[in-house]
C-alpha cells in the first residue's frame, strides 16, 4: 500500500472515496493520534494477558470468580449510571451494519434502540469503515433520505430510534490508519471518528454518544474503555460521564466478572447484554481441548441449555442488583419463505424472548424490522407501562462456577447434516465478507462474524476429539465448496479455502478467523459487490 494521505502523525493508507473528507478531517485524525498515544500501549498488554490466560486454561486452570475482588460484589453501596436520555425504555433492540438502506430500515422500525454494528454485522473494507461513519453523521443530521436504484424510496420518521454503535474488539486494527508504521487499534479509530463527529451532534439531539462495547474478558479491558472515554470527554469539553456503554458478556471469561465490569464502567454503564451468539463460540475455543466440552449440531444448543441459563439468569441478577438494564440475546431468524416456515420461525422468537421478558430482562435484540412486533409484544406482555424491570432483583438466583461451565449436561452428538451445515454456513460466510459483507441471509437465519465463528471452531473442535472423521470432513469441504462456486460465479474460491484450511482445519486452532482473513486477503483493496 502507499501512503495516500498524511496528517500529522496519521498517515491514511486507504484509497480515498466519495466523500471521504468529511470523516477523516485533520483534527479527527488527530484526535485518533491522542487516543492511540494514550492507551495503544496498554490494549498490547491486555492482548498479551489474553493469550496467557487462554494458554493456561488449555493447560487446565479452573475458572472461578476472583477472590481478590469479593469486595466490590460484596458491597452493597455502588450503583450503575442512571438510564440515559433516549436509554430508559429498551425493550427492542435492533442491530445491523451502518450502511444507509439498514440505517432507515432500522431506525424507522418501530425499535427503540438500532445497534450501528461496525464489528460481527461489518466486514472492515476501508470503504465500509468511511462510509459507515458517513452514514451516522447523516442519520443524526436526518439527511439519510434516498431512492435506491430500483426506484425504492427510504425516508426517516419523526420518531427514530436511539442510536448506539458498536466499534470493533480490541484484538483488531485498522491497517488503513498507521502511526510510526503502526496500525491503530481498530476499536480506537471507531470509536474516535463517531464521538468526535457525533457526540456533539447527539447531545443537542437530546441523546448522547452511546456505545456496544464487543468481546470484552475481563474488568481490566473494562478499566481501559472507561479510561478512553474519560480522555475523549475531556479532550471535545464533554462532561464526564455523558458516555454510555452496553458491554456485551460474550466471553466465557467475562461471564465470571460481571460485576466487576460494570463497577469499571459505573459512572459511563448502561447494563450487559447476554451476546449468546460469542459466548458460545468464546466457550467452544477457550475449552476446545477437553472432550467434556464437545457440544451437537449448533441449532440444537438452545438458550434452555443448564450452562446458557445459568449465564442469563447471572446476568439479570447482576444488573438489576446495580440497578443497569439486563438486555437479552439476538434473534436471527429472518421472516419470508412460506407460510408454514414463517409461522414456526415466529413462533421460536416468540418463546425466546417471552422466555427473557419473564426472567427480568428488560429488553432485547433482533436482526430484521420483521421480527421488532414479535419481541415487543413479547416484553410489553410483562413490563406493561413500565420502562424496564429493573426492581426486579432476582435474589432467587444463585449461580455457582461450576454451573457456568456445565456443558457436559448437554445431550447429543454432532450430526452428518450438522456437519455439512456448519461447513456450508464457514464457506458461505467467508466469501461473503472477503465480498465485502459483515451480514449475510442463509438458510432463514442472519448469519454474521459471530455465527460463522461459532460454526468453524465446532469443526475444529470435532475433528479434534475424533467426533467426526477428517475424511468426511474434507470431503464435504469439496462438495460445499464447489456448490458454493456453481452458486456465485464470482466467489473468492481460493481464498476461501485457504481460509477455511487455516480457521478450521490447522493443527492450531486460530483465536479468530477475522484477523486471519484481514491481513491476508482484505487488506489494500475495495469490497466487490455481487
């Protein structure tokens, strides 16, 4: 790559775009560069403390809650932040990348909240990247209206929803944005560009600068968020404590520091969400080694599983105790098809959040406009007028380490179609993204990062522990790639497989397929639409 632009101590490596300029401004970059200065250091530690924990679970260290933190869940003083402006009522979430059809779309959904998603929904293309942050400025200024090329007309209401977005993880970076030939930390520049163009912007709209924070382990990595948003205020003139941030409890770790992330984030909290979705794929890959672990066909895990109602009911307690909303998992089926199918996707949403809405969450996601009635008849069954549960303390749950951890409870093998299904969904996935798409429609479902994740560490993991033979593996690896071309004449075939034979296939099980896929194959060049 050559350097294509350079502001101070940011050089910008991608290929500029349409409109480019009005995102990556001398002062945003700027901005940028003081964040980076300020914390990049530290985030290396935090990765660095990553693998040593994982390498010592691998080795057969217990996970259990901290003693040396006993205190901060023993003392009953210390409350989360009071619900935000726009934050009170969250009983339906909707999330999806920011691109600018999903933004109306959502924002005019009938949701109270969109989840702007620059992480699993977006494969990071420079141009996504950009034009994701265009899009919010746009929305927050309402000037998002369009006709698209087929003639469809997108107008936002009166009433949107709430925005909130979601940076990617702290083990990414944004190769496109470089410091000393260093890349930024990919978290850093997302939420950099969207709080110093938008936070002004949603504060005089009556909101504020609301964040998802992704794939957190530990209160530590919760220490450093708080710490970057305590800078950011004081470096825009923004008081303290007008961020507010969701964390997603989606690694397995993270599960038993619930409330120790959110007394890091007291001051700027706005509650956990249960990111199911992660939390299976963080679970699959941190105990990969141990055949007790070894789980069926993913469509068969459900949210009634001993160890995912454990981690659910924890996290209602824990939030409630600290008076922060509980918000529940993704719903990922997408309405359509006929009307049989429709009605028994339905009416599985329907028992999930119902299921939720009764065990004190106080909202939920979705990932299509279609299923928003669903999920709110769900909850307004349970919360009538009311904005939340949050009185509703759970003190009738009590939740041990082993419980978190009690996946040998869950019955059942993998399957011959389960197989070929996860392999279909892994090769599917990673040509779309390599495309340039983060969420991808396959089978009825909204398959994104996390899902494929999920699917590609079970492989792993069943080829591991000899649950399933590598012959049949490979084998169906050949059929569902060669479908996967007849299919979509353009598909990235080569590099599909080269990334399926590293993610899924390796002696070594990779942390992430994400990382794998960015530097080798998205790095440098525009997303290609199909």
């Amino acid at each position: 790559m050559t350097t294509l632009v350079t502001t101070g101590r940011v050089q910008v490596l991608g290929v500029p775009g349409d409109r480019h300029e009005e995102v990556l401004t001398p002062e945003a970059l700027d901005f940028i560069a003081r964040l980076d200065a300020a914390f990049a250091a530290r985030r290396f530690d935090l990765l660095t403390e990553r693998r040593r924990r994982s390498a010592l679970l691998r080795g057969g260290t217990p996970l259990d809650f901290s003693r040396a933190t006993k205190s901060i869940r023993t003392d009953l003083d210390w409350r989360a932040a009071r619900p935000a402006p726009g934050l009170t009522d969250r009983r339906v979430e909707i999330t999806g990348p920011p691109d600018r059809r999903m933004a109306v779309n959502a924002l005019n959904s009938g949701a109270q909240v969109w989840m702007a998603d620059f992480e699993d929904a977006t494969s990071p293309t420079w141009e996504n990247i950009v034009q994701g942050q265009l899009t919010l400025i746009d929305a927050i200024d309402r000037r998002i209206d369009f006709t698209s090329e087929a003639g469809k007309e997108y107008r936002l209401t009166d009433r949107p929803a709430t925005i909130m977005v979601r940076p990617r993880g702290w083990h990414l970076t944004e190769k496109h944005l470089v410091i000393d030939e260093r890349p930024v930390p990919a978290a850093l520049v997302d939420f950099g560009l969207y709080f110093f163009h938008c936070a002004r912007r949603q504060i005089d709209a009556g909101s504020g600068p609301y964040f998802y924070l992704p794939k957190l382990e530990n209160r530590y990595e919760a220490r450093l968020w708080n710490d970057v948003f305590l800078l950011a205020q004081d470096l825009l003139d923004i008081p303290r404590g007008t961020i507010r941030a969701t964390v997603l409890i989606e690694t397995i770790t993270a599960a038993f520091e619930m409330e120790e992330i959110l007394y890091e984030l007291r001051e700027h909290s706005a509650g956990l969400n249960a990111g199911r979705w992660d939390y299976l794929f963080s679970l699959i890959k941190n105990f990969a080694h141990r055949p007790d672990f070894v789980l069926p066909d993913r469509s068969t895990v459900t949210m009634t599983a001993p160890f995912l109602r454990a981690y659910t009911e924890l996290l209602v307690r824990t939030c409630h105790k600290r008076g922060a909303h509980a918000i529940g998992g993704m719903a990922a089926q997408i309405p359509g098809g006929d009307a049989e199918a429709q009605e028994a996707a339905l009416a599985k949403v329907r028992l999930d959040k119902e299921r939720e809405a009764e065990d004190g969450f106080d909202g939920s996601w979705v990932a299509h406009p279609g299923l928003v009635p669903v999920c709110r008849t769900a909850f307004d069954d349970v919360l009538g007028d009311r904005p939340h549960q949050l009185e509703r303390t759970r003190d009738d749950v009590h939740v041990t380490a082993e419980e978190l951890v009690a996946v040998r409870r869950t019955a059942g093998r993998p399957t011959p179609a389960g197989v070929r299904d996860n392999i279909a969904v892994t090769l599917r996935y990673y040509d779309a993204w390599l495309n340039g798409q983060g969420a991808v429609a396959l089978n009825g479902l909204m398959e994104d990062a996390a899902t494929a994740e999920i699917a590609r560490v079970q492989i792993w993991q069943w080829l591991k522990h000899r649950t399933v033979d590598r012959e049949t593996v490979e084998r169906l690896f050949e059929e569902e790639l060669a479908t996967l071309g007849a299919t979509y004449p353009w598909a990235r075939l080569d590099q599909v497989r080269d990334l399926f034979e590293r993610t899924a296939l390796a002696k070594e099980l990779p942390a992430f397929f994400t990382t794998e896929a960015y530097a080798r194959h998205l790095v440098g060049r525009p997303a290609v639409q199909a």
